[in-house]
C-alpha cells in the first residue's frame, strides 16, 4: 500500500460510501430477496474476476488510454462494486479485484493490497450499520470475526508466495465450486 501511496484515496472513499449504501439496502430488501440472489451474486463475481484481464485490454484497446485510479468512472465502478459489498460480502474480494484490476492497478498484489483496504472500509461501514440496526447475531459475528482475520492473514500470506497464474486459477474454482453449491443447496 505504500506503493500506491495516495492512489488509494477515491477507492476507499468509494468504499465507504458504497459499503453503507449497500448495508442500508440488504436491511430495507430484507433477508428472502438477499437468499435468492445469492448464488446469482457469487457466480456474477466469479465471472467478472475470470473475464478482468481481457475486459481491461478491450477497454484500453477503446479507450486508447488506461483508466486512473482517481477518476470519476473509478469512483463509479467501485462504489457500484462496494455497494455489491456492503450488501452481500460474498466474493466482494473477486468483484473489487477485477475492478482494481480494470481500472489500472494491473499488478496483481497491489491489486489485492487495495482490494483489503477497501473491503475494510466497506466492512467496517456497513458492520457499523448492522449493529446500529440490531440485526447482529454476536455468537455468529464472533465466528465470523475471528475466521476473516484468519483467512486474510493466511490469504494475504498466501498471495505473496503462490505464483501468480496458481493463485488466479484458484480464485476462480473455488467462486465455481460456490456458485454451484448455493444453486444446488441454497443458503
């Protein structure tokens, strides 16, 4: 992140405003529209993260120049994505990736560093609301809490190491295999 340095700006603030746009809308929708759109949402960020690199060489190719990362149509793609986020979670990592990736930020890792950034901001917003709201199931949240924090350590671990095309093939089976589940069993 350091990298980056200021370019992390508009997609954070894209994120917190998206993450509590979203957060707002899953409590107005309620819980029986969020089960059905569930494995519609994990198939669709399955399928932006796989298409990514090519969606980004056509744009350029139309564009004729890269996105920058504080544009406008930045700050639109993401906080659409981080809305996406605040509302659902569940492969908001593939969604924001394929979004960093097309709009500019092409190495992957610092892709994926500004991906968590955002995914922070989005979370910690739209966690601010759920509680707020009352909706907040502790012992569940607990959980949950304890095993992000694990699985972004290892993640993020995982991410510096893993060759890069290993690391991509396995995002995209793992978004499949869930799309597939949730079709099958629901959630």
């Amino acid at each position: 992140l350091k990298k980056l340095g200021r370019r992390v700006l508009v997609p954070v603030v894209a994120g917190v405003v998206g993450g509590t746009m979203g957060a707002m809308l899953l409590l107005y929708l309620g819980d029986a529209v969020f089960a059905t759109a569930v494995p519609y949402l994990i198939g669709f960020a399955t399928l932006l993260f796989a298409t990514a690199p090519t969606l980004r060489r056509k744009f350029v190719a139309v564009s004729s120049a890269h996105a920058e990362p504080s544009s406008p149509a930045t700050m639109i793609l993401v906080l659409i994505f981080s809305t996406y986020g605040g509302y659902f979670g569940a492969g908001t990592g593939q969604i924001l990736l394929a979004a960093m990736i097309l709009i500019g930020f092409e190495d992957l890792r610092e892709a994926n560093a500004l991906k968590n950034l955002v995914i922070f901001a989005i979370s910690l917003f739209a966690g601010m609301i759920f509680v707020w709201s009352g909706t907040v199931h502790w012992t569940f949240a607990l959980v949950m809490m304890v095993s992000s924090a694990l699985g972004g350590y290892l993640g993020g671990t995982l991410s510096v190491i893993a060759p890069l095309h290993l690391l991509r093939r396995g995002i995209i089976a793992f978004g499949c295999f869930l799309t597939i589940y949730y079709f099958a069993f629901g959630t």
